[in-house]
C-alpha cells in the first residue's frame, strides 16, 4: 500500500507545482489569510468589538499584501515604515472625519502620492498603498478622534501578527522560491514530453487537440522559464551559479521546443507547415496527418517515455545502474552512427531526443552537483565534457549594460498615472458623494485600482469592465451568503477568509475572480458590521460602474496613452530585440566574438510578455473591431515564434565555443542579411507611417549560403540546423509584413 501510495503523491505533488510554479499564488493565499485569521484571533481574546476584529482583518490584509520585496531583510525594513505610515493615515482620516472638503483633498493627494511611490521601487510602492488603504479602512469602518487608541491597537496588532506570519508561520526565502520553481519547471517540462507523445500518437481526429496540448504545455513552461529567471539573482549562491542555471533552463526549453517540431515533422507533415506550432488555434498541418507506423517509431516512443523518466526523477536522488542506462542510450542519439535505421524526418526526432537528454543532464549538474559518471558510455562522456566546458566559459565577465536614457516630468509613467488617477478620482468623488454621501469612497477606490498595473486607455478600460462584471456576481453571491450567514459571527468570518485566500490564489490567473471574491467577502463585512441591506450592495454596483467610468474618462483626457500608441512602441521594442538578437546569434556562428546572448534573449522575452499584456484591450472576446482583434492574434503569434527561432540561434551560438562538433560557418552572416533588413523595415513603418522601404523575399535561405571552401561538404548537421531556423525566422519575419501593411518587393535573388 506504502509503495502505491508513494507514486500518487508524487504525481499530485507535480500536478500542483506545474499548476502553480513556485507555489507563489498559494503561498500568497495562504500568508494573507493567515495574517488576517492570526489577527483576528489575537483580537477576538482581548475583547475587542466586531468593529475593531473589522479593522484589524483588513489591515492586516493591507499590511501582507503591500509588501512585494524578495529579500527577508527589505520586507522587514518595509513592514516596520508601514507601521507609522498606518497610524498617520488613521489619525487623518479620523480628524478629518467631519471636515468633508479637507478630506476630501486629503483623500485625492493620498492617491497620488500612492501612484507617485511606484517610481521608487517596491518599497515606495508598499508605503503608498499602506497609505492609502489604511485611510481607506478608516472611512469604512467610521473612524473618529475618540476611537483612535482602540484603532491603534488593532493596526498594531494587525502588523504584529503579519509579521508573524510572514517570517515564522508562513516563510518564503528567495532560495525556497527558486527551489520550488525548479520543481515546477521540470513538472511542466515532463507534462510537455507527454504531449509531444500523445501528439505523436494522435490519430487524424484527435490530432488537433493534440497539437493544443503541445502549444500550451509550451507556453507554460515558456512561463516558468521566465518566473526562474525573475528569481535567479537573489535566490542563488553567486552570479555565477545564477548564469549557470539560466543557461540550463534555457537550454531545456528550447530542446524541449525543438523536440515538438521535430516529433511534428515526423508525422508526416511538410518542415514549412511546422511554423504553425506556435500560432493559437492554427489546424494541425495538412489537415492532420495519421501517426507514425513505420518501425522505428517503437523505439521513439519508449524513448520520449525513458527521457519523461528522466525528468521526473529527483535531482538529488541517487540514479542506479538503470537509469543511468537509459541516459546513456538518449545520450546515444546524438552520434549519428547510434541513429536508428528511419525516414530522414523520424531521424531527426531521434537526434532531437538525445539533445533533450543532454540538456537534462546539463539541468541535473547545475541543481544538483556532479553526478556518478561510472556507467558512461563514451556519447555520455563527450556530453559531460562539453558542458563542463561550457560552465567555464560562462565564468568569464558579463558585458556591462549600457544606461537607457529615462524620461523625465509629466514623460515619466509614474507621474503621469499619478496626475491622471488624481483626476480621475476627484471626478468620482464628486460623482460618488451624490450617489451616496456615506459610501462614495468606492468608486474612488475603483478609479484607483483600474490604474494599477496599466499603461494605457485601452488597458485601463479592460480593468474596470472586469472590475464592474466581478463587483455584479460578487453582489449577487453577497445577496445569497448574507441570508445564509445571517449574524453568525464567526461563519462570516470563516467564509471572508476563505474569500481572502480564493482573491489571492486566483490573482494572476482573473481579475474578475478577483473582483467577485472581494465584493462576497465585503457583503459579509458589512453583515458583520450591521450596515447589509440590498441597497447597499446594489450602491457598490453603482459605485464601481462610476469609478471606471471616471478612470476611463482620465485616461483619455489627461495626459492620453492611446492603447494604438502603446502598442506601437512595445512592438518596435520586440522587433529591435529581435533583430537584435538574431544579428548576435549570427555573428557569433559566422564567427564573430562570444557576446551576451542569453541576457538579449531574455531582454525579448520580457519585451513580448509587455506587448502581450498591451494587446489585451485588442483581443478582449468583447472587442467590437473584430477583425482587428485576428490580426493582433495573429502578429503576436508569429512574434512568439520568431522569438523561439531567435533563441534557439542563440542556444546554439554560445554552444560555438565548447561544442567539438560546432564550428563557425562565415557564410551564413550572409545568408541572415535579408532576415536582418527585414526586421528593420518592419521596425521602421511600426514607427513612422510614412515610411517607404520593403522588405525582400526570394530564394531559402540555405540558397543564399553560396559555396563551401572547395573540398568541404556545402554544410554540416549543425549548419543545417541553423539554417532551418534562420528559415523559419525568415518566414515569420515576412509573415509580419502583411498584417502590419508593410509593402514586399522580390528580391533579385
């Protein structure tokens, strides 16, 4: 029974840590329910009043989630200024309770300062919310000047036992955080590797849905590479180390990428059809091939199972002989004698496979030491030798970064955001006060919170639909539970807990979750605080509907950021990175000197998740322009696959300087001109309409490549491999053309 059990803990422990990378959203979930329920507690044994166990809970929940530092001694640091900066905003909001003009203003240039503080990091960003929010609290919970001894009390308390939580009950170091990451990017990577083979296996009917599978196990693990990245600097020993660890990351996912085109191909479907792996909701290429039959593909599929193994087995735990076995027969793959007798295409997955398994074992030396090299074959040898030879490579010096220049006045975001939610939430409390002069203060905090996290007009809109759709089933479920409740007490709190965590667990994932989980938990409140009617949460629908719409309206009036605009620059951003990328990659095939890659590679990465987020108003399933909505799809999709083709180049040139069986080829900066024009012109009619040039089509780009010296073979494996993705580049590069209005011209080539 033990050993049964055994299995399904670890599959359940995998499922949650691809599920949730890091266990971030859990921990966030658990920290400020915890924070809130340890307060409450703590309160409820003082005697204190509902009143005060209200104020308490929401300033604990302030006190948990304002904080966003990463290092132990920072949120300590943040959390201590928080404190002072909670009684300030107490003692305001208290003195000026009935001075309505006075706090009124007092109100708006809290709000500003709150925006204004993002433009000094996480900490600014902390102490404005806290100060905000805790004036917030206060004008919920009805805060005078004789209540204030009382009030300080349970703020104290509330900080206290956030504290508590956050580095006692509840603790996350940058080092745990990596660790999980770690573990939830090999979840995710064993979950893609049974994709590819139930891809491989599809039949015409299921091939569709297989080939989704494949794109979204992808894109997760895409995800989680990036989330280990954002972690890399302070949860690991040295720069070093951490460059080390990107460097295998990196090397993971692209093999694994690699591997999903390959295992396409070997379906039966043409190399040029493999573009559409990417692009959401493409049908599977020529309409869906059968699965492999031919024999070789036997072997193929206990092979992507040994290496799904592989993956899956603990860093730390010892390998055994078996194991070891299997690595060594992946690792095989890699010489081309070991290669199964097989079409070219079916070939190729099983290369694919045994460089899979080299960047396992690459993955495997920099999490968990040197392993037992007793049972190598000599494939499995030379593979130890490159890698150990690439890790001193990338002790050598990074290149410095060169300072951008930053704008400056009502230029910079922070300020501008800061003038516009000023604005815009002065006109919705004056607004709010003549719907309600008791509950105006919601639809101030809407027009707020609509800013947070946007940069433009389009963005902000989304927001606040999202806000006003999960503030009405927030209502709805509120009508329900206060009947339910009715003035049990401790119920209600259970249930406002719950709703706590289900906002912060479901946070990254909808905003309008969020919206609804925090209005059902507001009914409750006000259950608990004797104020519920139906009035009232039909007032919040009111409030919320009027502060977007005041958001909105400062938004497009006060300092303008068209979402057009927006977009623009962030794509000119992707494609200079893009090009940029390619350009180095190239260069340093063609042998050129060892650059910076994996840092441009990362640089694009991050330029296309804020082009991604940007083009949410574009896409939104609401969006009347339809046709405009497809095109913003389609450019970001083919972005998504240039930029996995870019890194894939880049995986392979800082291979150049270790890889015996890589070798500079001079020719293909040549063959890579076109791609690199190409960039440009689209690049420069992105940010100048009137812009004139073309971008060229012609021959393939293996065409290009001219001569070989004379007695060399016209390229090798690895050539041919770069070749494939400087092809592929070059299509979805020209692909752009034509969503983008950018005119082609043929090459005389």
């Amino acid at each position: 029974m033990r050993a049964v059990g055994r299995p399904v803990r670890a599959r359940l422990r995998d499922r949650v840590a691809a599920s949730d990378p890091g266990l971030l959203r859990l921990t966030a979930g658990l920290r400020t329910a915890g924070a809130i329920a340890l307060a409450v507690a703590v309160l409820a044994l003082l005697g204190t009043d509902v009143t005060h166990l209200v104020a308490g809970a929401l300033a604990a929940m302030v006190a948990t989630f304002a904080i966003r530092e990463k290092q132990r001694g920072q949120q300590a640091g943040t959390l201590a200024l928080g404190l002072p900066v909670a009684l300030a905003s107490m003692t305001l909001a208290a003195a000026l309770h009935s001075h309505v003009v006075a706090g009124d203003l007092v109100f708006v240039a809290l709000i500003f300062c709150a925006v204004y503080g993002r433009r000094f990091g996480d900490r600014g960003t902390a102490l404005g919310l806290i100060g905000f929010q805790i004036y917030f609290v206060s004008l919920f919970v009805g805060a005078t000047v004789s209540g204030l001894p009382e009030l300080y009390g349970a703020v104290a308390v509330a900080f206290a036992c956030s504290a508590l939580v956050r580095f006692a009950l509840v603790p996350e170091t940058p080092t745990g955080v990596l660790e999980r990451l770690r573990g939830a990017f090999r979840a995710r990577l064993a979950q893609l590797l049974s994709a590819q083979l139930d891809l491989l296996d599809a039949g015409p009917d299921e091939a569709d849905r297989a080939l989704e599978r494949v794109r979204e196990g992808t894109a997760r693990l895409h995800e989680t590479a990036l989330l280990i990245q954002g972690r890399l600097a302070e949860g690991t020993a040295d720069e070093a180390v951490a460059r080390l660890v990107q460097r295998r990351v990196a090397d993971a996912e692209i093999a694994a990428e690699r591997l999903g085109l390959s295992l396409l191909a070997a379906r039966g479907a043409e190399r040029a059809d493999t573009l559409a792996l990417h692009l959401p909701g493409a049908p599977f290429p020529s309409g869906g091939r059968l699965p492999v039959r031919e024999e070789g593909t036997v072997a193929l599929r206990r092979d992507l199972q040994a290496l799904r193994l592989l993956v899956l087995r603990p860093v730390g735990q010892a390998t055994g002989t078996a194991l070891s076995r299997v690595r060594n027969r992946l690792l095989d793959y890699r010489e081309e004698e070991n290669l199964p007798d097989a079409s070219p295409a079916v070939q190729d997955a099983f290369r694919a496979v045994g460089e899979a398994a080299r960047a396992v074992l690459g993955l495997r030396i920099a999490l968990g030491g040197p392993q037992d090299e007793s049972d190598d074959t000599p494939a499995t040898a030379r593979s130890r030798e490159e890698l150990d030879a690439e890790d001193a490579v990338l002790d050598a010096d990074a290149d410095a970064e060169d300072a951008e220049e930053k704008p400056t006045g009502l230029r910079r975001p922070t300020t501008r955001a800061a003038v516009q939610v000023a604005v815009g939430s002065t006109l919705a409390m004056v607004g709010g006060e003549l719907l309600s002069r008791d509950r105006w203060y919601w639809a101030v905090l809407t027009c707020w919170i609509v800013f947070l996290n946007t940069a433009s007009t389009g963005e902000i809109l989304v927001k606040g639909y999202r806000r006003l759709l999960g503030t009405v089933l927030g209502v709805l479920a509120g009508i329900v539970l206060a009947g339910a409740v009715g003035h049990h007490t401790w119920t209600a709190f259970a249930l406002v807990l719950l709703f706590v965590f289900a906002m912060f667990y479901s946070a990254p994932l909808s905003y309008t979750l969020v919206s609804f989980f925090v209005t059902a938990a507001l009914g409750l409140l006000y259950t608990l605080l004797h104020t519920y009617s139906l009035s009232v949460l039909v007032l919040r629908i009111e409030e919320t509907a009027l502060g977007a719409a005041c958001g909105v309206i400062a938004a497009a009036l006060v300092l303008p950021v068209q979402t057009d605009r927006r977009t623009n620059e962030l794509l000119a951003t992707v494609l200079e990175r893009l090009g940029g990328v390619t350009r180095s990659a190239v260069e340093q095939l063609s042998g050129g000197p060892p650059l910076d890659l994996l840092d441009q590679a990362r640089d694009l990465d991050q330029a296309l998740a804020d082009l991604r987020a940007a083009t949410q108003p574009l896409t939104h399933p609401v969006t009347p322009l339809r046709a405009r909505r497809d095109t913003a799809r389609y450019v970001v999709a083919l972005l998504e696959t240039c930029a996995y083709h870019a890194r894939a180049l880049a995986a392979t040139a800082e291979l150049l300087p270790t890889h015996p069986s890589i070798a500079a080829d001079p020719r293909l900066r040549r063959a890579a001109a076109r791609i690199a024009h190409n960039i440009e012109t689209i690049a420069a009619h992105v940010t100048d309409e009137h812009a004139t040039a073309r971008i060229e089509t012609g021959p393939s780009i293996a065409s290009l490549l001219g001569p070989a010296a004379p007695g060399a073979p016209r390229y090798g494996r690895v050539t041919d491999r770069v070749l494939r993705h400087l092809q592929r580049l070059d299509e979805g590069v020209a692909g752009l053309a034509r969503p983008l209005g950018v005119p082609v011209k043929a090459s005389d080539g």
